[in-house]
C-alpha cells in the first residue's frame, strides 16, 4: 500500500548547517498495517511524514501509494489518498467554519467537485450519524464555529475528518502529544476504534514509547535520518519501553538522548 524506496533527503546542502533527513530510507507498508514511528528530536520523523504527504519533494528515492508513482505529485494532488492529523489541534479544521461545514469538505475530499451545496439535509444527517460515534455531544452542535471547540474536542473532529472518505495512507503525525492526558487517552481510543473499523493502513509519530507500543502491529525506529530496528507484531507484543532503550544502545553504542516527552 505505502513504499518509500531509498529515500534521500538533504536540508541546507553545501553549507555548514547540512543535514541529512532521510539517509537512503526504505519503508514497506501492507494494506492495514498500523506502524508507529518513535526516535528522539531530529531523527526524521517529520520528514518521513512530510515526504510521504507531499509537502517535501525528496532528493532521490520514489514514493508508492495504492500502485501510484505519487514521488512528484504535489500535496493537494495527493490529498485523495492521505488522512493526515497533526499536533496542533489548530491545524486540521478551519477554525472559522462550522463543524458541519468542516465535514462538508472533508466528505468531498476524494469527490469531483462541482457547484451543488455542501451541506444538504441528507449529508447533515449523515455527520450527526458519524458524530455521535465519538460520544462528544458534537451531533448536537453542528452549527457551532470549530474554534469554540475545546482542544480535545477539535483533535477528535480532526481525526474523523481525516478518516471520512477511508484513505489509502492515514498519517498521525504526533496527534496526542499536546492534549492533557484524559484527553490524550480519548484521541488514542479513539484513534484505535476508527483504524479497525475502517481496517486503514496508517503511520504514526509518537514521543509516547509506551503509546508507539501499546498502538499497531509494528513498530520502527529512527536516529539520524534512518530506519535503526523494525519490529513485527510478535515481537512487539513482547517488548517494554526499557528494551526498547536497550535496543537503541545496543544498535548505536549510546544512550537514546534525554528526551522527557520520550519517555512518558
């Protein structure tokens, strides 16, 4: 469903603050895998992600989705076949429409546009339908500005838009890591109850290393712009957070860097 092969990309090349992102980086995702991503600051998670959404154009290297060549398709072309949600709960909806006007464009996001209204009495029916699925009372309040939304309540929002039209490729780019931890925990059940239903094929960023173990059934590592250890299901199920830091020191003979976030 997903394949990156030999990805290759470069920040400020030739200057004194080159960086190497992604160093040759191959990444083989079957139809419904769920893969979470951990590794310290700087080791190429965003990048991976961003590489694989369109927003950066690798220097070398293909990107695959559902049989497609999409290595040079820019991200509004790629948006038919990504579900992205993102740290910032600001950053998936548009704060000054209404929730049932964010779903109206979420909903035609894999559609051919054309001119007819974008919320009739049959879709508003359809989104208090999915709606109450998140048990938020947002069924409820479909008129109400999505910036009225508490953070949690938007993040939840967010993530079903991301899922409405079952992309080939959902993309959680740390999406729990500014909410307060009830709210946390209500995104991440969230987040496994729509994967299952929908059996989607997603990759996820997480500082939470016991979440990146709790959540999928593989697991990758990354330091310094490469793919370090990858993990199955059965051995997954069988690893902790301290093994998991043992590992790292094992494959790069030093400790992963203090990172607090990392660790929780």
């Amino acid at each position: 469903m997903l394949h990156l092969n030999q990805i290759h990309k470069i920040f400020n090349e030739g200057t004194p603050d080159e960086k190497i992102a992604l160093d040759w980086t191959n990444l083989h995702l079957k139809e419904g895998d769920f893969v979470t991503v951990i590794g310290s600051n700087g080791a190429g998670k965003s990048t991976l992600m961003n590489v694989i959404s369109g927003v950066l154009i690798p220097d070398a290297g293909a990107v695959e989705i559902a049989g497609k060549d999409v290595t040079f398709l820019p991200e509004h072309k790629r948006a038919k076949l990504i579900g992205r949600v993102f740290q910032d709960p600001m950053a998936g909806t548009a704060p000054n429409m209404t929730i049932e006007e964010n779903l109206a464009m979420a909903y035609s996001r894999n559609k051919t546009r054309n001119f007819r209204k974008g919320v009739t009495k049959k879709r508003k029916e359809y989104f208090k339908e999915v709606l109450e699925s998140l048990n938020l009372g947002l069924e409820n309040r479909l008129s109400a500005k999505v910036g009225l939304l508490s953070g949690g309540e938007r993040q939840a929002l967010s993530l079903l838009m991301a899922t409405f039209t079952e992309p080939s490729i959902l993309l959680l780019d740390e999406h729990t890591a500014a909410l307060d931890p009830a709210r946390a925990e209500l995104i991440t059940n969230l987040t496994k109850e729509i994967v299952q239903k929908y059996n989607l094929t997603t990759l996820m960023v997480t500082h939470n290393m016991q979440q990146a173990l709790d959540l999928g059934n593989r697991l990758i590592m990354m330091d310094k712009g490469q793919i370090i250890l990858e993990v199955d299901e059965q051995e997954k199920a069988d690893l902790t957070v301290d093994r998991l830091l043992d590992e790292f020191q094992r494959i790069r003979g030093a400790k992963m860097t203090n990172d607090r976030a990392l660790l929780s």
